[in-house]
C-alpha cells in the first residue's frame, strides 16, 4: 500500500499579498524564498520517499503542484520555484515510502504499491476465481482518464471486470501519477530538462513485477484505455516492442497542442499492432471532427486509425458494417458532465449510429477496427448507458481473439495431451489466439503412427456447435483409429461471426498456414502419418477444404466437403469466382442436397441473394484439375444418387453424392449419414 505522511504536520509556508511571511510550525521542514521574480521552496528528501508538493488557498482542499519528485539515491535537499502569479498561498510536502507490496496469488482485488522510476506508484489488482496457477493466465491493463483515480474507473465499470472473469483474464488497474491539473497519463517525449515520469517504463516494470509470481500468459498481454489513458495506449505503442498483443482505446485521441498553438501528435507505433478505437461524434472533450475541446486543440478521431492503419501496411479497402440502435433516453443514466449540451432530451427516443471500420490484410496480420458512435459522449460507454454499444465486452472480446507468438519472456507453448480423450486447447497463430478441439482414439498408444482428420465448421457457427451437431465424427474417428481436430474459424468483420479465410482477399488470417501450423505442432507429440492427413468441413468450412486443396502441395492425402460450394463471390459486384486450377490432383468427395437453399445443387441465386456455382460446376472443376479419364460411374442407393470419376491423376478420385431431400446441415441421420460417409473416404488414401 503507498503510505503518505506529511513530515512535520501541518508543514506550511504562507505567501503574504505583499512580501513573503513564512508561517510554519516550530519545527520548520520546508523554507520559501525569492529567487528574481519567482517562489523557490525547499525541502528535506530521503531516498526511502519519494516527495511532492502539494498547495492550498486557505488550507483547503489540497492539491499537487508538480509531479511528484523521485526519491534521491542520497539523503539532501529538493528545490523547485514558480512564477508569483500562482493563486496558491499555503504549500506542503508530502512523503510517499518506497515500497512494493508482496504480489498475491488468490484469487480477489488488492491495493498495491510498486516503486518504479524511485518514484511510489500504486494499482488495483483483480485476479479472477479461476486462475489456476499451473495455467498461463491471460492480462490487461486497464487506464484511467484524466482527473480519475484506477479505483474509480474499476468501480464505475464492474461489468468490465464480469466479463474478464468469464474469461480467465487478470485485470490491472494501474494509478497514474497527478499534477497541479490532477491525475493523469504521460503520454509524450519530455523536452529537454523537463521534469518527467516515464509511465512506459512504470507499465513495462510492474509487467515483470507481476509475471515474477503470476503465471501470466506473456503470448496474451493487453492495455486499454479511456480518453487520456487511451493516448498513453497509443504511446505504448510508440515505445515498447514483443510486449502487448492488441491495444483497445476508448473516447481517446492521437495528440493534442499541450498548452501550446500547434499539434503535437504521439510518436509512430514502433511495429504492426492490432488495435480496437471507440469514439462518438457527440464527444466534446475528443471532438469527433477534430478542434479545440475548450482547452487545447484536439486532432480528429479517425486520425488513430490512420496512425496504425499507415503504419501495419493495410492495403486493402476497409470494410464498413452499419448498425442503428434506438434507445429510449429517459433509461439512461446522465454521463454526459463534461458535455451538458449533447445530452439528448430525456424521455424521448434517440437513435444510436454504430459504424464499425475494419482494416484486414495487414502486415503480420494486424487489423484496425475504427469505431464510430453518434451518441455516447465522453465516456466509457456500458450495456447501461443505454446508448447501444458496450465497450466492455467489445474491448475483452477484441482481446481474447489476439495473442503475441513472439512476445518476449513467453514460455507457453502449446502442451500437447498424448492419452486417449477429447481435449479443448488454443495455439497463438499468426496473431490470434485459435481454439481447437482434438480428439485421441482409444487405441492410440503412440507406438504406431495414425492419420489425421481435420474438420471444419460452417460460417457464423462456432467449433463446439459443430461438434455438437456432428457428434458422429468423433465416433467414427474413434473406431478407426485417427486423430480428430476441430479448429474454430476467426471472427469475420464483415457479418460479425466466424468465418474461414477460403479465398485471396479480404482475409484476416491465412487459415491455409494455420492448419499446417497446428498439424506441425500436434506432430511434435503425437505419432502423425504425414501421408494420411485429411480435411473435410461444412459450408463454409468445406469451400475452406476446396480453397486449401486447389492452393497447397504435399499436406493433404484427401477432402470432403458437405453443403459447399468451390469459390468466392467478388465482395463489390457479387459475381462469382473460381479458383485457379488445383496445384496438384486430390481425392475430392462432395455432399450437396436436393434442398440445400443455402448451397442450391443446381446453382443459381440462393436464400441469401448470392450466386452460387452448381454441383456440376464444382465436379468439372475438380475433374478436370485432377486429371479424371473416362466415364463417371453412377449408383443409387435410397436417397443418395452415387456419381464417381476413377482413375484420376496420382492417388485422385472425385466423388460426388447427390442426397435427395437434403437441406443446409450435416446430416447423421439413417438415410444418409456425412460422418461415416466421408470418413470411410478419406481414409481410403494415402499420399505416396
């Protein structure tokens, strides 16, 4: 805990209207003095205390100064003057020991102190009820505005801290230090001699200070931050390299005139970062447009997003997704103190523009997501303030997608189970935190190497519902023996849901380099037959098997895809596209139902208003590119119309099942059953 004490008490000197009249107690241990036209105060400093001035009118309601005054290495005196024009007539010193508190490993919230830079610092920490100290836990520190304290802005969020825990995740509320304006961030280069507290290397220090008993997860570091706590989000930025995996900045901007006339922005991010930015336009403490706030000039809002945008090398148009909230104002709480006059009218109905920009395709996957509020003012906007966007879960959610596979200190590989079982794990992968199921057979001993089956859900459906709705895969995988992997797609900016990356642009990942990343990674434990490595998926997930088989040599020994279709839609005109000819000839089986409405067999315009490419599209494509001779051979068994092209090129076979009364889904039913079908496929090659 920072101590305080003021040494004597009352330890005083008063500034008389005409002359100096120095008032103390018997005891004096600060003297004033004239030094030309200026105030100079002196006072005792001990290298176990920091030191800080602070002033008063009439003995009442105190405040700092200066910033506070690092403790000397030496015992000796501190000097420090102002101009006489200054209101303040009556000042103190206090003394704040350097201390740092033990850092606790159960679970709850603390006050602690940490000394850095010799001067005291303090922060709130929040270690969830599920931290389990034999498991990398993920961290985010959280930053304050200015004029706030970290244990007001913790407690005027709680749902913040809700949706950390849910997540596993340690929350850092860490304290800025404070001046004759109050508390705040130094987020900028000091001038030349300029007194300065160097809150990077305050952040980066209590990083290691807490890494050195937390078990954190150095892959998933975090901070964000709120209007000038933001700005130091972007400092960050500028001045640390291999630490954080994603910044999140809220009612926050790029730079300001600091008490001058000319713009002084934050210098350049030092490397490609992804990072989340929250401004309303109805904000006038951060004027949207850009301008001055009544202060100091501000830059504009959007000007974040091209301060990373230029630098993360994002090529690509972004992706502008539109959304309307209308909101009864008379439910919302009155966060709008420092901006009266945009405070809608009370009771009546006032309607929320959310327009979220995203930039993907980045260097080194990054992305930057701008995002605009019409209303929200200068605030961390909760679920109740009733104005349609809750930063809470948006910063944790753009949090837990992001991971740091080059951070530096990070130990936490990937852990491997070898027994038999289902297990849920996540590997850092280009940037992104990517769960997966994987299932190990009963049989399996490592004694003999087995085949791998990967499997991929659809669009906007996660890894665990899919596995849910195809329980069967695990099964049959079990009886014969291979390895199951269920990977879960990234969430897609432009629909909002999970989706795989199965075409050349507008990509958020390369999930073609994921796969044979992970399969790397499961191969440095378990016993994987490299020849026998297969990929089958459902809609989306199948087009993701197509789109690796046409585009990728040497990995996969077979495919199966079940409701998809080969090739993309253009994102501007809709018209669709296939992919270039296969690189190699591939065992290929597809599953397309005579009902499927999302994927019509016969092609056309499907329920969403897309084209789509026929079955028979698909099967050229596929024949052709693997080299098929000769007739196709036709069976009908009950619902299923049979269609196969053998000999193909190499170990190539192209199989196609037509199923009568199919609709959109992966089917397990008795007339016609996609995991036993597919599997018994797909095992039956093997890569020379």
């Amino acid at each position: 805990m920072k101590s305080s004490v003021f040494l004597p008490v009352p330890i005083v000197a008063l500034l008389a209207a005409f002359g100096l009249n120095l008032a103390v107690n018997a005891q004096p241990s600060i003297s004033a003095s004239y030094v030309g036209t200026n105030l100079q105060l002196r006072w005792p400093v001990s290298s176990n205390y920091a030191s800080q001035v602070e002033s008063s009118v009439q003995f009442l309601g105190w405040q700092q100064l200066w910033p506070p005054f690092p403790a000397p290495v030496v015992n000796g005196w501190q000097t420090n003057s102002f101009s006489l024009s200054n209101q303040f007539q009556f000042f103190r010193v206090r003394y704040d020991f350097l201390t740092n508190s033990p850092v606790p490993t159960a679970p709850g919230v603390y006050s602690l102190s940490f000394v850095s830079g010799r001067l005291a610092r303090t922060y709130r920490l929040q270690i969830p009820t599920n931290y389990n100290a034999a498991i990398p836990a993920p961290l985010a520190f959280i930053l304050h505005g200015h004029g706030q304290t970290a244990h007001e802005f913790a407690g005027q969020h709680p749902t913040l801290s809700q949706y950390a825990q849910a997540a596993g995740m340690i929350l850092v509320f860490p304290q800025s230090t404070s001046n004759e304006r109050g508390t705040g961030w130094v987020d900028y280069d000091p001038e030349p001699g300029e007194p300065y507290v160097n809150d990077a290397q305050f952040l980066l220090e209590l990083l290691e200070h807490l890494a050195a008993t937390l078990n954190i997860d150095r892959q998933r570091v975090f901070a964000a931050g709120f209007s000038n706590g933001g700005q130091m989000v972007h400092y960050l930025g500028a001045r640390t390299t291999n630490v954080f995996a994603a910044y999140a900045t809220v009612g926050s901007g790029i730079g300001g005139t600091k008490g001058g006339t000319n713009l002084v922005y934050i210098p350049p991010p030092s490397e490609p970062m992804s990072i989340l930015i929250v401004n309303a336009t109805n904000d006038c403490r951060r004027p949207f447009w850009g301008g001055s706030n009544g202060e100091s000039i501000q830059a504009a809002a959007i000007e974040q997003a091209y301060h990373w945008t230029s630098n993360n090398l994002c090529l690509e148009a972004p992706v502008a997704v539109t959304n309307t909230q209308v909101i009864n104002a008379a439910f919302r709480p009155n966060h709008y103190e420092d901006c009266p006059d945009t405070n809608p009218p009370a009771g009546t109905p006032w309607t929320n523009v959310v327009i979220r920009t995203t930039w993907m395709s980045c260097t080194n996957w990054t992305e930057v997501t701008f995002v605009q509020l019409s209303d929200g003012g200068h605030t961390w906007p909760d679920a109740s303030s009733n104005v349609g966007f809750d930063a809470n879960a948006e910063v944790i959610a753009f949090f837990l997608r992001h991971c740091r596979c080059d951070a530096t200190g990070a130990t936490n590989t990937l852990v491997v189970p070898t027994a038999p079982g289902t297990y849920d794990r996540a590997l850092c992968d280009q940037g992104y935190w990517r769960k997966f199921r994987l299932m190990i057979p009963a049989s399996y001993t490592g004694a003999s190497a087995r085949g791998v089956v990967f499997a991929l859900h659809g669009g906007d459906e996660t890894m665990p519902q899919f596995a849910a709705n195809a329980a069967g895969l695990f099964t049959k995988c079990n009886l014969e023996g291979a390895f199951l992997v269920m990977p879960e797609a990234t969430k897609n900016p432009e629909t909002g849901g999970t989706l795989w990356n199965n075409k050349p642009v507008s990509v958020v990942v390369d999930d073609r380099n994921f796969i044979t990343n992970l399969l790397d990674e499961l191969d440095t434990t378990l016993n994987i037959e490299r020849r026998r490595v297969y990929l089958c998926g459902f809609s989306n997930g199948g087009r993701m098997g197509f789109w690796m088989a046409a585009t990728r040599t040497n990995v996969l020994a077979a495919i199966g895809a079940v409701g998809a279709m080969t090739g993309w839609n253009d994102r501007t005109t809709g018209a669709l596209i296939a992919p270039p000819a296969p690189l190699e000839p591939v065992a290929v089986h597809m599953t397309r139902g005579t009902l499927d409405d999302r994927v019509p067999y016969n092609g056309g315009t499907n329920n969403a208003e897309q084209l789509v490419f026929s079955v028979w599209d698909d099967l050229a494509y596929w024949v052709g590119g693997s080299g098929c001779a000769g007739a196709p051979v036709t069976n009908v068994v009950g619902v299923t119309t049979n269609i196969v092209y053998a000999p193909c090129a190499g170990i190539a076979e192209v199989q196609l099942d037509v199923v009568g009364g199919l609709t959109h889904q992966w089917p397990e039913s008795t007339n016609y059953n996609a995991s036993i079908r597919v599997v018994d496929f797909l095992l039956r090659f093997t890569r020379p």
